[in-house]
C-alpha cells in the first residue's frame, strides 16, 4: 500500500483543493448567478456529454488498464499503444457525432414539453464530449505509467479555476448565460491538449504507423476483452446518468438542477475515494500478470476498509450539519434525502473498494456484465415507479438501494470463484463505534432541542463539526479502529518528528 498511500495523499489534496473551488462554483456561484433551469441544463449536458464519451472511446480505457503493463516498454515505444487507441478514439468520436446530428429530433422529442433548454443547446454535448474523451484516454494512459497528479491537477484545479473566472465574468455581466456556456465547454479542452503536448514531449506519443507492433494474437485478445468491457463500462455510466436523464424528462429541469447540485455534495465524500480507486487500479492489473493473488487481496481488503471509513466520515460532516448547509440555498432543500438515500448506496460502493476492478481486469470480466445488465434494469425500473410517484427522493431511493443489491452480488461474486472477500474483524469495531456515536449524538441533539441554544448556522455548524472531531475521529485514531489509515498517520507523525 505505500505508492497507493503516497499517492492517494497527494491526489486528495489536490483534489480537496478542487473540491474546494468545486464548491465555490456549483455550490455558491452557479446556484446564485443562474436560475435552477440553468443548472440543471448545464449538468444535463455534462451527463449526456459522459455518455458520448463514453461510446467514443471504444473500450480505450479498458484495454489501457489491463494490457499496457505488457507494452510498456519505453525503448520499443511501448509497441504504439497509445497511438493505436488514439485512432481508435477518433473513429468513435466521428462515428458517434454522427449518430447525434441524425437522431437529433428523436433524441429532443422526449425533452421538448419539460427541457426546452436543453434542446436549445443539445449540439453542445458533442465538443464537451470530445474534449472529456480524449482527457480520459491519456489520463489512463498516464496512470498506466503511475503518473497519477499531474492529470488531477489539471482536471480538480486548473479547470475548476477557469470556471471561477468565467463566473466572475458573469458575475459582474460580462458574459451572458449563453456565452458563459460555450465557454465553460470549451475551457475542457485545456487539460486533453496540455497531456497530448506533455506526452509527446516525453516520447510516449509517436506519430508513425510503423510504431504499432501489437501482434495479431494480441489484437484479438484486446478485441475480445475491450468488447465486453466497453458495453459493461456504457451500462455502468448509464446508471449513473439515468436518474438526471429521467428527472429531466418527467420533471424538467428545474428539479434536475437539484438533483444534480446535490450530487456536489457527494462529490465531497467521494474524492479522497476516487484516489485510493485512480491510483490502485493499475496495480490490480499488475498483479493479475504477477499471478500474485495474495498481494491482490491484501490491496482489495486494506483499500475496502480505507473506502468504508472514508464514506463513514464524509456522510457524518455533511449529514450531521445538513439542514444548516441547505439553508444557504434556499429553494433546494429537496436534496436532503436525495443526499441521504445516495450515501447509502455508496458508502457500500465504497466499502467494497476493488470489487469491480477485480472482476473487470481478471479472466472473468465477461460475467461483470451481467451484474452491469442487472443494476441498469433494476434502476431504470425502480425510477419508472418513484420518479412519477417520489420525484428526485424516489430516484434516489432506487439507486441507493440498487448500488446495495449490486455490491454484494458482485462481492458475493468474487469471493465465490477467487475466495476473495474484503471483510476485516476492524470493520466490525469501526461500525460498532459509529453506532455508538450516532446514538450519543441524537441524544445529545434531542436533549438541546437540535442545539438550538445557539442561533448562528455557521456556529451550529462549527459545534456540530466539533463533536464529530472529539466524538468519532479523535476515538478512531487513538483505538486503532481503522488500522491501515491510523498507521500511516502515526507513520507521518514519527517522521516529522525525528526531523526535528
């Protein structure tokens, strides 16, 4: 776990960094320059501009996890093999904008009555496509060689940092909502160019045919794997763009702009995840070539537990304090319980950490997809019912208790055929621990009347993060209820130490 350790810290704080100025701009700034609508349709677009990337990449990313650890050699010019997958990209994306231009009037027809801005600005999804598509194509690329920061950085704080400038322009009406639009899309290329340059000049990108020299078994061996793995991976983001898709087209945009703004608040939980997960999976690669299983699920339980206390800590700082943060946003409460059923979903996502790059770089990738097929019907099913009848809290309630199901089948799955589990005895005293806490906090709660001795939300807000500090994390640390990440912290503190 050290080059995960070491760098997971430092893509979290880059990316806390990012979440910083993230919140600052959809959290702040969108929601008081633009109107709900507004937001919903630029978040609209982001989901459906991830689908189309999504398409275009033609299973790239997939095959650059689980086969460049068997090019990458720097004297052979690592075979072509980011070459032969930036071709590849560039057919899906000429292919899919095709498809986008002609199913225009089909694609607008189930948006027209309740997201007429969307079918004003539906074109906008092909260069926000294009640029997410060619960023996600080196960025792998780059993990493949353990290059984790320097995409983080451009992705969580360049980019987040031209949005704060846009919206300043906006802000004092320099730009209107439209010309803001298109430039907020356009800033995403900043980041795929500056990696296409840096790669280039590093001697990773070479502009000549000759370079590719993937042999013919190889070929079919990718083929067949990056087959399943891209419609598993169309199927996997489908899910997570289906609730906004639905909501825009049942409830209009307004309600999407508060789905999708609370989605922001998960955000919050998941980014020190993210890492562990961005820096971690190409080693699960290697280690399937390594044939080293042990050291596989060594990483699957100590990453497992990372991600539970990880979702355990960020749900508690942004539910314990919830109503107060609403309240700064007056007209979005209904995103309280969205918060509330999705963390539960992905608390569990969390918690079983590797499951799916496990199953999805090993010999039995192809039976991932049933477990995709399944959670894709099963949201789409539950939404048909809760969106009409629940609106955004059914749509919540659906794939919160989805991602649930999914995650212990496919665990279940793994542990099956690979006798592979992430279950640890410190997982049941860290969960012991949280129930402990959460009774003495609603005790506490009930017994000040919601602390309501103390008038300022801010203040409320600040004694509430107070409590979980002394009450839970503090605890944790000093009984050792999370081993992996109480040790390296330790770690830390000796070295500091002894410099001085």
């Amino acid at each position: 776990m050290g080059i995960v350790q070491k760098d997971a810290i430092r893509t979290s704080a880059i990316s806390f960094l990012g979440l910083i100025l993230g919140y600052l701009n959809k959290g702040f700034l969108f929601v008081l320059l633009f109107s709900r609508a507004q937001v919903g349709l630029v978040n609209l677009v982001m989901n459906v501009a991830l689908l189309f990337a999504q398409f275009s990449n033609l299973g790239t990313i997939y095959s650059t996890w689980r086969f460049f650890p068997f090019f990458r050699n720097k004297e052979r010019k690592h075979f072509g093999f980011l070459l032969a997958n930036l071709l590849i990209v560039c057919v899906g994306i000429a292919v899919f904008s095709l498809v986008i231009w002609f199913l225009k009037d089909s694609i607008v027809a189930n948006y027209e009555r309740n997201s007429h801005l969307f079918v004003d600005n539906y074109y906008m999804v092909i260069p926000l496509g294009i640029a997410i598509v060619f960023f996600q194509l080196f960025e792998n690329h780059l993990r493949g060689m353990q290059e984790n920061v320097l995409p983080v950085f451009l992705q969580d704080v360049v980019l987040r940092l031209c949005t704060s400038l846009l919206l300043l322009l906006t802000f004092l009406k320099v730009l209107s909502f439209n010309q803001f639009f298109v430039c907020y899309v356009s800033i995403h290329f900043i980041a795929p160019i500056y990696l296409l340059v840096f790669l280039i000049r590093k001697g990773e990108l070479h502009f000549s045919f000759r370079s590719i020299q993937i042999s013919k078994r190889f070929q079919r061996i990718i083929v067949s794997y990056t087959s399943f793995s891209y419609v598993n991976s169309l199927a996997a983001l489908l899910v997570v763009s289906i609730d906004s898709l639905m909501i825009a087209k049942y409830n209009g945009l307004t309600e999407t702009g508060i789905y999708t703004t609370t989605l922001l608040l998960i955000s919050a939980v998941l980014f020190p995840y993210r890492s562990v997960i961005r820096v971690s999976s190409p080693l699960i690669a290697k280690q399937w070539k390594d044939r080293n299983l042990k050291g596989m699920l060594s990483l699957y339980q100590k990453s497992s537990s990372i991600g539970l206390m990880l979702g355990i800590i960020g749900f508690l700082i942004v539910w314990l304090p919830i109503n107060e943060l609403f309240s700064f946003v007056p007209g979005y409460e209904a995103g309280i319980w969205v918060f509330f059923f999705l963390m539960i979903g992905r608390i569990i996502d969390m918690y079983f950490g590797l499951n799916g790059v496990i199953l999805s770089t090993s010999k039995k990738y192809k039976s991932d997809f049933a477990f995709t097929l399944l959670l894709i019907i099963c949201v789409y099913g539950f939404n048909l019912y809760l969106i009409p009848k629940y609106g955004i809290v059914g749509a919540a309630i659906s794939t919160g208790f989805v991602y649930v199901v999914y995650n212990f089948l496919r665990g279940w799955y793994i542990f099956r055929v690979y006798q592979m589990n992430p279950f640890q005895v410190s997982q049941v005293k860290l969960l012991g621990f949280l129930f402990v806490f959460l009774g003495f906090y609603y005790t506490s709660s009930y017994l000040s009347n919601g602390f309501s001795f103390i008038s300022s939300n801010i203040l409320r807000i600040l004694l509430k993060e107070i409590i979980l500090f002394f009450g839970f994390l503090i605890p944790i640390y000093w009984l050792n209820l999370e081993p992996e990440t109480t040790g390296y912290i330790r770690g830390w503190i000796k070295s500091k130490i002894k410099k001085y």
